[in-house]
C-alpha cells in the first residue's frame, strides 16, 4: 500500500485551504503552490512549505504543468491533489504525475480523459442504459442542426454546448433559426479558446429543467457508492450559485432511481476516487438525462459531508494509496438538511468580477454553520483568478431549518468591505417564496432578477444613513450649533 507523508496541493484560494484541512486532521504535511500576487494568500500561510511557480497570468502558474511537477519534486512531496478548477480534470496532468513517480489523488487520467469529451461520454453512457438528452453530436454546419431537428420533430430552445466544456463556458441558448450561424461560430471560438478543441454538439433545451447530481465514492477494489443527491438548479450565467442536499425536488423513488443510475455509469467506466454525475431533470415529465461527468472533488461537496458525516478529500487520499472504502451502501444514511451559497466576489446586479482588498471580514460563524473560505481580512482578491471568496454551508433537521440558519449568516453575521459580493443577491433568493417553497429552475435568477435585485438596499439609502450617522456624530461632538 502506497504510503503519502506530503501532498502538494496544485491549487490557491478556497479549494487548496479545503484540502489541507484534511491533510492536518490526518497529519500530512503539504506544499502550497503560488503566483507572485498570491504571495501572501492564505493557502501559502497556512501549508507548511509553499513554492513560488510563476506570474499572476494562470498560464504562467496555476495551469504550468513542468512548474508545479518540479515544485512537488523539489519539497519532497509524494502525491498532488489538484483541488477544483485549474488542472483537476486535465488528464494530461494527471498522467505526468504518474509519469513523475508522484500519486494522482484523483480518478485515472484515461477516465477523466473520456468524461471530458461530451461527444465519447454520452455514447458510453447510452451503452449503460442511462438516459440522455436528446442531441446530435456531429456538427459541421447549420444545416446539419436543422435536418436533426426537422428529422427528430425537437422545436426550440435548443443548446449549442462544446463538447470539451465545463464551468457554464461555451454554451448558447438559440431561439430561433436566424440565431444558429452566429451561435455556433461563438461556442466554437470559446471552445477552441478555453479547451483547444472546437467539436461542438447540440442539444434539447429543457425549458423547466432543474440540475440534479449525484456524489460517488469509489475504490481500486470494485466498490462504487453512491452519498445520494444535490440539488444545483440556482445558477447565474450557467453557473452555481446556491445548492443544497438533499434535493426537494425528487420522490424518494425518484431519489433511489437517479442515485443507481449514476452507480451503473460509473462502474461501467472503472470509476475511482470522488466523482459526480450530474442530471438534468425536467420537472414538467418527472423524467431526468445524464448531463455530465465532473472527474474531481465538486466545489458543493460540502454539504455532502454535512448530509452524511464523512470527509470526501480524506476518502480520495485513502483511495489513492489504495484502502478500501470503510462503508458499505447500506451504511450511508443522510440524517439532515444542508445548503451552500457561493460568496463570490462580484456585483449582485451585473456579475461582474469585483477585485481589490478586503478591508473588512467579518465571517458568519454560529450554531449549524461551516464555513470554507480561502481570505482573510486585509488580503488582496487578484484579477486573474475565480472570484469565490468563501462557500457558507448551514444545516438543520429540515430544509426549513436550513434556510433559517443560512438567513441569519448573510443578513446578521457576515460584513465584507472592499469588494463587492453576491451576498444581496443571495439573501433575496433564500427570501423569495418560490424558492422557500421548493418552485424553480435553472432559469429562476434570470426570470425574477428585477424582483430579486429590488429588495437590494439601494447606494442612495446607504448614502442617506451616512449623511444621518455624520451628523449625529458632529451633534455628540460638538453640541448644539448655532444654524439650529
């Protein structure tokens, strides 16, 4: 059996202080990697070594391979947890890791090779019996996308995603025919610039869908497990912004049915480590479709952890030295509610990236909440990177409880200055009655934005308190003045 005495950690921010959590509670030392503006971050403070790989740009740091290999080798370190983001579902990293004599914490790099092409995963999953969406996969042309549709009797919305994508990038929404040609050439020109591949394939639109997966464990023995479901359907722009476990969506039928699926699909494949299947489920048929395959620790897998009681990062550190899992299916029993908001670092009416230093942190501890952040008050939010901050989790007995909880630690507990932060947005969201009765889809942000945006405390009343606040200052300090 492997032994791993260091990890270096092939990331910054929340995701590598996430790790090391883990590594101290297990007595692992671990190499922090860094860019010069990350110098001071608190993954470098808080590793017990870090190594300097590069510039700000990520091309130059976070994303050079030889850096980060000759960093692992040069501390000593005996493996690489790659985190989320960045190099996790490269498979080219994860086999010049092998390469290098150093562990993958991580699924086999062929594996994560096959997921992340959409085309090749959505064969393989056919192959296993597990629904898809309905889609075509070779695209040359507009005209290829009209004869599918015509032929297939599918009527817009329908999705032009590329089919190396990930992270809601390179992906477009068409209505209507005279919108294809300019889709495609935009999901082709993102493709080729964020993952160096230009395939594209189309898909059906789910208009009410709502964005299910499903947590699995696996070992190098045959044992795949599945920690049941996620509900991930609040995002903006594609991405996620609100999750929660379990989902209120699904019957407990529905919840047994979708949770085997993904076992059958990943021991098909030869799963190991942590993994997560995502789902479509379109709440209109009660039916769902295989989405995709994440091939790395999930940024949600938190409450996961709260949900169940376990420690995802240490079972993927336990699985890479080659243990068994410690628990059987019939083991994993849920016994709570647990949500998570993204506090990003942006603003809740434009999403756009807010950077600069945090001139105050307040965090928002207290009963039934845990709080994965990856600042500190006074550090610098850089421009290069993703714009998550922190990812606050509450739970309760119920998802009443939940939302209580995670009301108090936005609107009484929590102060950032200096950036601004999706907490607004986040706040009407957990208030709105749709969402606290369990009625949304992927498109709840983008129909109720006006509404959720109105209830923001507006600059002009902030500025009005200033004014108010001012003179009473000046009324306590100077007594009563002579104007009055």
């Amino acid at each position: 059996m492997k032994q791993i005495k260091r990890i270096l950690v092939a990331n910054r921010g929340v995701p590598a202080v996430r790790v090391m959590h883990t590594c101290i509670d297990r007595k692992i030392l671990t190499t922090a990697v860094y860019s010069t503006p990350d110098r001071l971050a608190q993954h470098v403070t808080m590793a017990d070594s870090a190594v300097h790989i590069g510039e700000g740009p990520p091309t130059d740091s976070y994303l050079n391979m030889d850096h980060i290999i000759d960093a692992a080798l040069q501390s000593g370190s005996d493996a690489i947890h790659p985190g989320w983001g960045f190099l996790a579902e490269n498979h080219e990293f994860g086999q010049r890791v092998i390469d290098a004599g150093l562990t993958w914490i991580g699924p086999d790099p062929e594996v994560i090779r096959l997921m992340g092409d959409k085309i090749e995963a959505k064969e393989v999953v056919e192959k296993a019996g597990v629904p898809t969406i309905p889609g075509i996969s070779q695209v040359d042309s507009v005209d290829d996308i009209i004869r599918w549709m015509r032929e297939e009797n599918i009527e817009y919305p329908i999705m032009v995603k590329a089919s190396s994508g990930g992270g809601g990038k390179g992906m477009v929404k068409v209505e209507r025919d005279e919108d294809l040609q300019q889709a495609l050439a935009q999901v082709r020109s993102e493709a080729l610039k964020s993952f160096g591949d230009d395939k594209v394939l189309v898909e059906k639109y789910i208009e009410r869908g709502r964005h299910i997966e499903v947590q699995i464990v696996a070992d190098y023995h045959g044992n795949v497990i599945h920690l049941c479901e996620r509900e991930c359907t609040i995002q903006r722009r594609n991405q996620k912004i609100i999750e929660e476990a379990p989902s209120p969506s699904l019957t407990p039928e529905l919840r047994e049915e979708i949770c085997q699926s993904a076992v059958t699909l990943m021991k098909s494949i030869g799963y190991t480590s942590a993994g997560t299947v995502e789902f479509l489920f379109d709440s209109n048929t009660k039916k769902y479709y295989f989405l995709e395959v994440n091939t790395r620790l999930q940024v949600e897998h938190g409450i996961t952890e709260l949900i169940t009681g376990l420690d995802i990062v240490g079972i993927m550190i336990d699985v890479a030295m080659g243990k068994k899992l410690p628990f059987k299916q019939s083991d994993i029993h849920p016994n709570r509610w647990a949500m998570e908001v993204r506090l990003n670092a942006e603003d809740p009416r434009t999403f756009s990236p807010s950077f600069g230093w945090l001139t105050r942190l307040t965090e928002p501890h207290g009963p039934a909440v845990r709080i994965s952040s990856g600042v500190y008050e006074g550090a610098a939010i850089p421009s290069y990177y993703d714009s998550l901050i922190m990812l606050i989790m509450s739970t309760g007995a119920d998802r009443e409880d939940a939302i209580r909880v995670m009301d108090r630690s936005l609107s009484r507990n929590l102060r950032v200055e200096g950036v601004k932060t999706l907490a607004p947005l986040l706040l009407s969201i957990i208030r709105h009655p749709q969402f606290i009765s369990g009625d949304f889809s992927t498109r709840f942000i983008e129909e109720n934005l006006d509404d959720l945006v109105s209830t923001f405390l507006g600059e002009d009343d902030v500025d009005e308190a200033l004014k108010v606040a001012r003179y009473v200052a000046e009324i306590s300090a100077l007594g009563t003045q002579n104007w009055m």
